[in-house]
C-alpha cells in the first residue's frame, strides 16, 4: 500500500497545532493559575515546585516544537518546490535514473495539498515543458515526462519514429550515438516550443504500429519520454475504466508541476557510491 505523504504531512501539521492551541487556550492558564495559587499559599515558593507546575504536558512540549518546521515543509512542498528522484530511464538523455530533481509547484496554478484543486490561475503547461503529474490509472503513482500536446492539438506518431503536431513535423537533427538495449541508439536534437533538448531512439527496437493519431481533448495533455523506445506514457496506456477518448491523456487536475533543475544525481544511494553533482544544472 503506497502512503499518502501529502495527507500524513497535513494531519500532521493539523495535530501539532491543535495540541499548541489546546495549550495556549486551556492548559497553560491552568498551570498559571496553579503557579498563582502555590505562591500565595507559601511565603518563599520553591524554584523547583515552580518549574514542575510550569511544565507542559510531554505530548504538547512535542507537538509545539513540531509544529513551525511541519509548517514550513508544508508550505514549500504544497506550494513552491517539491523534491523528486528519477527512478527510471524514460526520460533519458535529459533525466538519467537517480537524477535528484526540482519541480515548481505554482508553474501551473496554486492548488491546495491533498485535494489538488487550483485556486488561483498562474500558467498553462507549455509544448516541451518537463512535467510531473499523477498516473491517469493510479494516482498514487508520480511520472514525468515532456509535454507533446496541447488542448485541441492533433498528435501524429509513425513506424518510422518521426512526430507530427498539427500536421507538421518536429524537426530533429542527429548528434551522436550509443549502445542500446538491443544493439545501437542514436541521439537526435529535437526542439519542442521554445524547448530545445534530446532524445534517444533505438535503431532495432519498434514498439509502435504504423501511424497512430491522437487529439488532445480539452482540458487533458498528451505526454512522452525523451526516451522515446522505452517510455511508458502517452502512446501506451489503454485503462478500460477511461473513456477511450481519454486513453493516454493527462487530465489538468493530475497535474503536479514543472521539473525546472537537478540538484544531485546519485544512482545507487550507498556509502560505498557518494552522491555526483556533475549533472547540476536547469532542465531543457
């Protein structure tokens, strides 16, 4: 069973300040009252006496002291910049596995922790942008993967690998090539919007039938892995409790944020391998 880390977070915020209130409210007039009432009672009150009358409840010291640092995570995390590590290759050459990365939570609208609704209009997402969002089939689950399509867009994939927007070709340019999983993989310069980056094909590796065709309802968008051979998105996901409309689709609400910046990368968080600051640097 996955955790909702947004939910316990906000109990946990939630908690702490109701044991602050309940102290400010109620119990520490009572311990000032009993504080009040030992001094009159006795000529020369004893420090120690003082102290222990004084002393807040074990629960509430801890709840207090939580509660401003909860806070502030909660705040940053629901509404500015939110941590993620890349788990997987999908989203190579830009992201490679154990890429520790940056989102921006207010890119795309101010929305309210656990329930996701946007309050406040900032932006829309934008062709090219790396974006996080919630699994379409399981929401618990966090992908990312580059924006294709917009509202309204038609989406064009052919066996020959290339991408089509609106009837037009993206332009891509080769740069170079690697091994890949199942012989060679070549690198190409693709630039989607004003977003300029790689992407990955294998030569000897086809997973898609000829010329398939998306439109992009409103509302939703249409996502891939810069890894385009080995990247579970838009083009495969077919939920039979989605309307077949709505098939690979990332509806607005499941949005999370943009991916804007890689702060580490460490693969294999071991004491034997330290963590690699080489790939520091914005995300294109």
């Amino acid at each position: 069973m996955s955790l909702n880390f947004p939910l316990l977070l906000v109990i946990a915020v939630a908690v702490c300040g109701l044991l602050g209130l309940l102290d400010l409210l109620f119990l520490a007039p009572r311990r000032r009252a009993a504080i009040a009432n030992y001094q009159g009672s006795v000529s020369q009150p004893e420090l120690a006496v003082v102290e222990r009358l004084n002393k807040e409840p074990l629960l509430v010291e801890y709840g207090k002291s939580f509660f401003p640092v909860l806070f502030i995570v909660l705040v940053l995390r629901s509404f500015l910049v939110e941590p993620f590590q890349i788990p997987s290759g999908s989203m190579k050459p830009t992201l490679e596995v154990g890429d520790f990365i940056l989102v921006n939570k207010f890119s795309y609208g101010i929305r309210l922790p656990v329930i996701d609704k946007k309050v406040i209009e900032v932006g829309d997402p934008q062709r090219g942008d790396v974006m996080v969002f919630r699994y379409p089939s399981d929401p618990n689950v966090n992908y990312i993967k580059r924006v294709v399509g917009l509202p309204g867009d038609v989406i064009r994939y052919t066996s020959d690998k290339r991408l089509y927007v609106n009837g037009q070709s993206i332009a891509e340019q080769l740069v170079g090539s690697e091994p890949g999983t199942l012989g060679s993989a070549e690198l190409y310069k693709e630039k989607l919007g004003e977003a300029e980056h790689l992407i990955r094909k294998e030569m000897t590796r086809y997973r898609m039938p000829p010329d398939q065709q998306w439109t992009v309802p409103a509302g939703h968008y249409f996502m891939m892995g810069d890894n385009r051979d080995n990247s579970n998105d838009s083009r495969f996901w077919d939920d039979p409790n989605i309307p077949k409309e709505l098939h690979g689709m990332v509806p607005d609400r499941n949005i999370v944020g943009k991916a804007f910046a890689v702060w580490m990368s460490w693969p294999e968080p071991k004491l034997s391998h330290f963590p690699n600051l080489s790939r520091v640097g914005l995300i294109h």
